[in-house]
C-alpha cells in the first residue's frame, strides 16, 4: 500500500479573467494565496487571462509571477470580449478540478474550501447561487426578466442566479473542451449535460474598485447568446404567429371584400384600416427577421471556426 506521502496529490486550478483591474488584482491574489496556503494537502495553479488591459494590471500580473511560480498568466493581443477570453482561459486548466471567478472580488474566494469539500464527496459541479446582491431597478427587472424568458424557451431545465462562479471536475473540462462551440456557455452546457449540480448560496458583496466592463449590449448580447444556444421554439413561435396573421389577413380583407360587394355604395372602408394594417404587419415582419437573423448568425459564428482568442504572451506557463 501506498503512504499518505506517496499518493499522487490532487490538482485544484483557479482561474481569474480580468481586464482594467489594478485595483483589485493584488488584493484578489493574496486572497486565494492565503486560502490555498491553508489547504496544503492540494497543489493548485492561478489562471488568470487578461484582456489586453489599458491600465497597469499586466505589469502587476507580471510582478505576482516573479515571486509565486504557481501563478500563470495569459496575455490577449486585444480585448476578446469577456465570453470568449473567459471561455478559452478556462480550458487552459490542468487541475483535477477547477474554480472560476471573478477579478472584482464579488465572487469570494473564502468558499472555495466549500467548494472542494462538495467535489470531494462526489460532486462533478459546484456552483455559487447569488441569494441576494445589491442590485435594484430596472437592472434587477430585467435580470429577472431574462431567466424568465430563457427557462420559457429553453428545452433544459435552467439555473437561475447563477454567473459561472464555481468548481467543475476535470470530466466536465474535457467534456466542454470537446463541443464544437466557438463561445461555450457552461451553465447551459451542463444543463444539456444532465450533470448533477450542488450549490453554495452566498451574498454578492459590492465591486471592491474599478468598473464594470459590461454594459447594456453585452448584457443584451449575452442573453441573446443564450436564448439561441438552448432553444429553436422562439422559431417555431415566429412561424406559428407568421400563420396565424396570414390566415387572421386573409379572413378580414374576405370580410371586407363580401360587405363592398353587398353595400357597393354604402360602405366605405376608408385609409385608416389600411395604413393600421400595413404598419402592424410591417413591424411584426421586422421583429421576425430580427429573431432569425439571431439565428443566422449565430451559424455564422461556428461556419467562421475563428480561434476564440489570439494570445501575446504566456508567463509561467
């Protein structure tokens, strides 16, 4: 039998995606050091991708590799998008079991014990479910609307306060790595995997400094993203709609073709029907080839097969 000494010791990766977080980046790093520093019984790695930062975040990246080797580093040649440099950050993982999160300290690396602890008793994915946060307004509304909609369409069953916080097995690593997917969506992938999720409820503090990078559109990009990733029913409604009114068109002018025959000179029809129906039959068409066209390009994306990120520099690698 093998000692305790001689056994293979696990590998736990974690991995950051930052862009413009020199303000957070060296808190964050002594952060997960001292938790990892107080679970010796596992070797770790520090992940971390950058995007091409304006600001001094790649010097002090540099800088956290020089004095910890189990640090490494990523360099974008420009900013990718968070979903894409988040995405293929990730896969670069070699550990047994890897955790993400966030540059910003909202996603505390303090329950990252209590992720292992869950692995370690058999769970293939561990997530961090936001019990409560300080958003409000209009921002809240349409968070709730979004996870609304998508559970609507969707053909899995969804998760809902979820960001992507969280450990995955290495199973689960290879098993993403392997879908032909330019920009995978891993809380919706493991849905349509049927893995077994565990959760950790937790409160997400505020941003400790910097902002956001996200803004209106990627938030509109990314729920777009979603909705054509995990269903083609909003198609099928389109097409279902697009009958209904044709048949609903049809019958109304029949209608008024059968009165004008009847009551050639007594009734008037008038321009006000026709220009409502014009103007509500022209934007639904819109609307419609708006939502394909989301389809259409979401096929365009894959057909490209571009690579998700185009690296400058690897540190500690």
């Amino acid at each position: 039998m093998k000692t305790i000494k001689e056994q293979k010791m696990k590998k736990i990766s974690l991995f950051t995606p930052c862009y413009n977080e020199e303000g957070n980046i060296k808190n964050l790093y002594e952060a997960v050091r001292k938790v990892m520093d107080g679970n010796p019984q596992y070797e770790f790695e520090y992940v971390l991708i950058d995007n091409a930062s304006t600001d001094n975040t790649i010097n002090l990246l540099r800088e956290i590799c020089a004095e910890d080797p189990r640090v490494k580093v990523i360099i974008n040649q420009k900013n990718f998008g968070p979903g894409r440099s988040g995405c293929y950050g990730f896969l670069q993982t070699t550990g047994d079991a890897s955790i993400c999160f966030g540059a910003d300290l909202q996603d505390p690396p303090e329950l990252i014990p209590e992720f292992i602890e869950k692995w370690e008793q058999g769970a293939k994915v561990v997530w961090g479910r936001k019990a409560g946060d300080e958003e409000r307004g209009l921002i809240k509304l349409c968070r709730k609307g979004y996870y609304f909609i998508i559970q609507l369409f969707s053909d899995e069953e969804q998760y809902k306060n979820i960001s992507g916080f969280g450990l995955y097995d290495k199973e689960v690593i290879d098993l993403i790595a392997e879908v032909d997917d330019p920009i995978p969506n891993f809380r919706h992938l493991i849905a349509d995997f049927g893995y077994h999720v565990e959760f950790i409820d937790y409160v997400k503090p505020n941003r400790k400094s910097g902002k956001s990078s996200y803004n209106f559109w990627r938030y509109y990009n990314t729920a777009m993203d979603s909705l054509t990733s995990t269903s083609t029913l909003p198609l099928r409604i389109v097409t279902l709609i697009g009958f209904t009114l044709s048949m609903l068109s049809f019958l109304v002018g029949l209608v008024y073709l059968i009165l004008k025959l009847i009551f050639w000179f007594n009734f008037s029809a008038g321009m006000a029907p026709m220009l409502i129906g014009m103007f509500f039959l022209g934007s639904v068409q819109i609307f419609f080839i708006g939502m394909l066209g989301e389809y259409v390009g979401s096929i365009l994306t894959r057909v490209k097969k571009r690579p998700m990120v185009v690296e400058r520099e690897r540190i500690n690698f």
